[in-house]
C-alpha cells in the first residue's frame, strides 16, 4: 500500500492518512466499514456523553471507551469495534450469542449476535466456540471509536490524539 491514501464517498474525499492511521482512526462509519476485512463492527446505543467521559452504557454495562475530547454529544450512537479488539470471555462485559464461525487456520472469525446489533471477532482457532452458544465479550477499550450514528462522524477521543497522519 501507499505511504498515504485517501477514501472517497460519493466523490468527496472524506479522509486522508497513513493506511495504519486510516485503519485505527476511521473520521466516519463509512471509512471504518470500507477498511478491513472484515470491517469494523457498530453497537448501536443511544445514549449522552460528556468531554472526558470514559464509559457508554450498554445494556446497564458501562464499556469503557477513549476519553472524549469534544463537547456534549447526545441521541443515536455507534460504538465501531474492530474483529482484533473483541475477545471472549465468561466474564464478558455484555453478551451475545455465537450466530457463526469461519475457520480461517491460525484464526477464526465469529459472528456474534448482540441485542445492541451484530460484531465480529477474530480469535485464535485453538479456542472454542460453537454457534448457539452465549458468550461473553470483552473490547480493547483503547481502540473503540464512537461515532455519531446520524452523521456518521467519528466523536473525537484520546485514540485520535495518537494519529501520526499530517
């Protein structure tokens, strides 16, 4: 890949950066869906958020996300979940149920049902998981990327002051 690309939208450069950066700090859901395979997974919520908050409520669980850095934020949000930054666990901090799993080899990539909507999980194969079963799940929550679900922008958060893009 390039040293810099851009994404386009409907013939509007929408973001442009580092394919690292562009990964890790998508500017909307757009971007976020478009790059990765697969791409980014959305938890929809609605919810209120404050500047330096640190959680959103998910069914009564406070995930923890990056702290925001922008000004009150209210109404429909998406919490963006990349497949590397889910993990399984029976402590979860929310639950889902397994709806498929695709052998990769070395790894395995688990669609999950959630009552907030539907993610991926990319995990080490060796673990088990079958489809039907109720899972736990735990987020890297350094990586999580909250987005405005009307806009579809990203809510600005400590993850974006980390960008290396100019």
């Amino acid at each position: 890949m390039a040293d810099r690309i851009a994404v386009m939208n409907h013939g509007v450069v929408v973001q442009i950066g580092s394919p690292q950066d562009i990964y890790d700090r998508p500017a909307d859901m757009h971007v976020a869906g478009f790059i990765g395979s697969p791409p980014m997974s959305f938890l929809r919520v609605k919810s209120s958020l404050t500047p330096g908050q640190t959680s959103v409520q998910l069914n009564g669980e406070a995930i923890r996300i990056p702290a925001l850095r922008q000004g009150v934020v209210e109404g429909e949000l998406a919490l963006g979940v990349r497949p590397e930054h889910v993990r399984i666990s029976d402590r979860g901090e929310m639950r889902g149920e397994v709806f498929s799993v695709e052998y990769m080899g070395t790894v395995q990539i688990v669609t999950i049902n959630t009552k907030h909507g539907q993610l991926k999980a990319r995990i080490a194969s060796r673990q088990r998981v079958r489809v039907g079963e109720a899972v736990g799940l735990n987020f890297d929550s350094e990586r999580l990327v909250v987005f405005d679900a009307v806009s579809g922008s990203a809510l600005k958060s400590r993850l974006f002051e980390e960008s290396t893009s100019g």
